[in-house]
C-alpha cells in the first residue's frame, strides 16, 4: 500500500501589521528616490550609467565621440571636461526651397572682385566734328546797304574772317587799300606751300606788324618787290597790281591770243607792258571785276577795299573755296569767232 501524499501546507494571509510594513518601505524607497533624482536628474540618462565588464564590453567609440570620464562620485556637478559631445547626425542637406537670394554688401563696403575686369580693347569711334558753314548775311555792316554792288563778296570774307579789321560794324568799302594790307588778306586766303625765297626788304624791319604776311606773300609768289630792294608796304595799291598778284598766285596759264582777250576793254591802252599776259590770264578765268562799267578796266586807279574784296572772292571761288557768286560786274572775256 502505497503512502500517502504529504498534506499541503496552506500559507496564512498577510496581516494587517505586515501590510503596513510593507507599504511604509515601498514608500520610503520612493522618496528617497525621488529626492536623488530630483538634485541631478541626469543620473537617470541610460548614457551615464555605467555596467561591469563582466556583461558587455565596451564599444569602439567613433571618431566624432570622445571617450568620458566617470563622475566622481564625491562631486554633484559635472566637469566640463565630461560634457558629452554628441555627433552630428548624418542627414543630407536639404536644397532651399525657391529662389536663392543674392547676398548683398553692406552699404559703404568695397567689393573687391576675384579677377581684375580687363579693359575693353575695341578702338574708341572718333568722329571729327564737321566744320560749320559760315552763314552769309549774318555779319552787320552799317556803311554796306543791301543794294551795295559788292556787299555779297564784302560779307562772305567779313564772315569768313578774311578781313579782320572792320570795327564799329563799319567796313570803308570805298578806302584805298595798301600793298601791307593786301598782303594780309592774301595771307588769310591762300594755304598755298611756300615756293620761293625770303627777301629781306630795306623798308620792311621785324618789328613791322605786316612783316610776316609781306614774306608769305612774297614765297607763296603773290606780290614782288620794287627796284632798290623796296616793298612800299604803305603805297595804295593800283588795280593792275592786284589782278596782276592774284594771277602770279593762282599759277593762271597764259594765254596766246591776249590781245583778242584784252578787247574788251575800252581803256586796254593804258594797260602796262609788264601786266599785259598777267591781265589776259586773269580776264579768261574770270577774277576780273570792274564797277560801275565792266569794259572799263581802270588799270592804274588805286584799288578800294570794296573793289579788292571782290577780286579776292573770285579768286577763292576759282580755287572752289567758296561758292560761286554771279555778279553783272565780273568781266566776261570776248569769245573768238568761228
């Protein structure tokens, strides 16, 4: 016959006494753990606990972390030196959304640019000013009315500075003129190149206002002297003088039929036999002009300012330096009979 099992033991109910008991040491460890954690809460991070060797081996740390240093356990706050660094976590940068702004700098800040900005090597476009065509009429004279016979060429040389001494808006049409002050003029309208030789005239000095003009009239081949080394810059100039001056300048071709040319005037006579091919040159290119009556030539009457003016003009007009201005006072030369 088999034995029989042992009773149970049956456990007796807690007691009250121990129930208490147990419910004032749970309360006592809650406080004090609540006490300790509440002076350093960083003691339950799960970073600084720290585990024996025997469990788990530490990990190799990366190269962004730095191996801590244990607290001490007699020091509450921790050093500076074991403030844990944590890595920067690996996350791709995220492109701005819409457009990227400029940056620009400060106001009064010099910028500086990374390359030096080469300089434009294209030529510059150099556009030369074109000269202004003298306006004709502009010039006021008070003794060269409208209705003057030789006011068109008087103002055109007024304007073009070709004569230079009219004051008080007053020209003197009618004055003689002198050899000094038609080598002036001869000055301001030729551009023609030197072609002959300086003389050195016995009544000209250095200090004579017209010197110059006189010795560029002279090389330019206008004007010639008189015997014994003579100019006579203050003698009034004959007519014949000036045709004869503007012809030598001008280079004009001599002509072979001079008297047929020269017909045409009433007072051919009296003409010089030194001024005879020199006359017929100028009557054929047409610098020739006499007023009030064209055949009357007038070769030895001294010369009015009004009269040279308009002998210079046409002179000019010759060379195509001005226009041509239609007189009934310039001298037509007879045309040969067939």
């Amino acid at each position: 016959m088999s034995s029989p099992q042992p009773p149970l033991k049956q456990r007796n109910p807690l007691g009250f006494d121990e129930l208490i008991a147990i419910l004032v040491a749970f309360g006592t460890m809650g406080a004090i753990f609540f006490w300790v954690t509440g002076r350093n809460p960083d003691r339950l991070n799960a970073r600084s606990w720290q585990f024996p060797a025997v469990f788990s081996q530490p990990a190799a740390a990366p190269d962004s972390l730095k191996i801590l240093t244990p607290v001490s356990p007699s020091s509450d706050m921790r050093s500076p030196a074991t403030t844990i660094v944590p890595s920067q976590p690996d996350i791709a940068p995220v492109a701005p959304i819409g457009p990227v702004l400029p940056v620009f700098p400060l106001l009064g800040t010099i910028v500086v640019p990374e390359t030096p900005i080469a300089r434009s090597t294209v030529p510059p476009v150099i556009i030369k000013p074109k000269a202004a065509k003298p306006k004709v009429g502009a010039v006021k004279l008070s003794d060269v009315p409208e209705k003057y016979w030789a006011r068109p060429f008087i103002v055109a040389l007024v304007d073009r500075k070709i004569f230079t001494d009219v004051t008080d808006n007053k020209f003197r049409p009618d004055e003689p003129m002198t050899r000094a002050e038609l080598a002036r003029l001869i000055e301001r309208m030729s551009d023609k190149e030197p072609s002959r030789k300086t003389i050195n005239f016995e009544d000209v000095k250095d200090k004579n206002p017209a010197a110059s003009a006189i010795d560029g009239s002279v090389q330019k081949g206008f004007l010639k002297g008189y015997p014994n080394n003579e100019f006579r810059p203050t003698k009034d100039v004959p007519r014949v003088e000036v045709i004869v001056a503007l012809a030598s300048g001008l280079n004009l071709k001599q002509e072979k039929n001079t008297s047929k040319i020269l017909q045409v005037y009433t007072d051919r006579k009296k003409v010089p036999k030194w001024a005879v091919d020199k006359l017929a040159a100028a009557t054929k290119a047409g610098i020739v002009v006499n007023h009030p009556n064209p055949t009357l030539l007038q070769p030895n009457k001294i010369a009015t300012r009004g009269e040279v003016a308009a002998m210079i003009y046409k002179a000019m007009a010759k060379q195509g330096k001005v226009p041509v201005k239609p007189s009934d006072y310039v001298v037509k030369p007879v045309k040969p009979s067939k």
